[in-house]
C-alpha cells in the first residue's frame, strides 16, 4: 500500500544540504499541519439534563394498583431533549401522564414525551405531568428509596433515586 504523500526522497538528496532543508521545511510544516487540525475539535450543542428532586407518594403493591413519581428536570445545555419513556423496578410500567383541567374537570391522559428546552428546566409535578407507576412490584412506604430510569431523545439514559415522602 503506497502512503498517502509520496516523497522523492532521492531528489531532494540529490540536491545536496539545500533539497534537504527544504525537506525539513516540508515535513515540519506537514505536522505543525496536522497537530493544528487535531486541536481545532468542532463545538457541537448538546444538551446536559439533570434530575433534581425526585419523589413519590407511598402507595401499596399490586398488579392495579399505581402510584406516581415528581421531579425537575434541569437542561444546562444548549440544545433541548425530550423526556421519551422511563421504567423502575417498583412498577411493571412506567408512562408519562399529563393531569389537565376541562371544565372544571381533572383529566389524566398519557403523552409522548415531554420537552425540555435549551437552558431551561421542567417541573413534573402533581396536578401537571408525572411518571405513573402501574402495576407496583412493591409497596412504596415513607421514607423508602427506589430507582427511576429516564430515557431522553438525545441524552440517552439517566438513572435517578426518588424518595417516598
């Protein structure tokens, strides 16, 4: 396989001490070249979302019987990220609910996801959206710690500890 920059090194030989340093010019700038573009990494916007305040109600086992978790949702980046699914092992299903109000009437209903903006921060919490654990694997008592894993669209996941208060 033949290098990607052929030097005739014969020529630059033949031409005695000055085909050398012009060589040496070559090479040096060739890797000044290289070790420049190697510095110069491309900014790229990501978002940087974090959890603050993760909690739930307590709440009984059993496979009809759900509860639900509350959070903040942080986003210290510049690019937004979408909340798109989370599970537990409390629950045999975790799904983003939203609580509306019609007619004077509160409504709960799942939805796709939930975003979060660039610089900015979304508060899950009662009688808004909450992640709804249906079917609880165990009960949830006051003081009790469990796990939730949050899936965002770009972030991937991120693993956060609720407490029951």
């Amino acid at each position: 396989m033949r290098p990607m920059i052929w030097i005739n090194m014969a020529r630059y030989s033949a031409a005695g001490p000055r085909g050398r340093i012009r060589l040496i010019g070559f090479v040096t700038l060739f890797a000044v070249a290289i070790a420049l573009t190697a510095c110069v990494a491309p900014t790229v916007a990501v978002p940087k979302v974090r959890a603050e305040n993760a909690w739930a109600r307590p709440a009984t086992s059993g496979p009809d019987v759900t509860g639900a978790a509350y959070l903040t949702l942080v986003n210290d980046g510049s690019l937004a990220d979408r909340l798109v699914g989370a599970q537990s092992d409390v629950a045999s299903t975790v799904e983003i609910h939203e609580t509306t109000l019609t007619n004077g009437v509160a409504q709960m209903q799942p939805v796709f996801g939930i975003d979060v903006p660039a610089n900015g921060r979304v508060e899950i919490q009662p009688a808004g959206y909450h992640l709804m654990l249906i079917g609880l694997t165990r009960d949830l008592r006051l003081g009790d710690h469990f796990t939730i894993v949050l899936q965002f669209e770009k972030s991937g996941r991120l693993s956060v500890e609720a407490e029951v208060q």
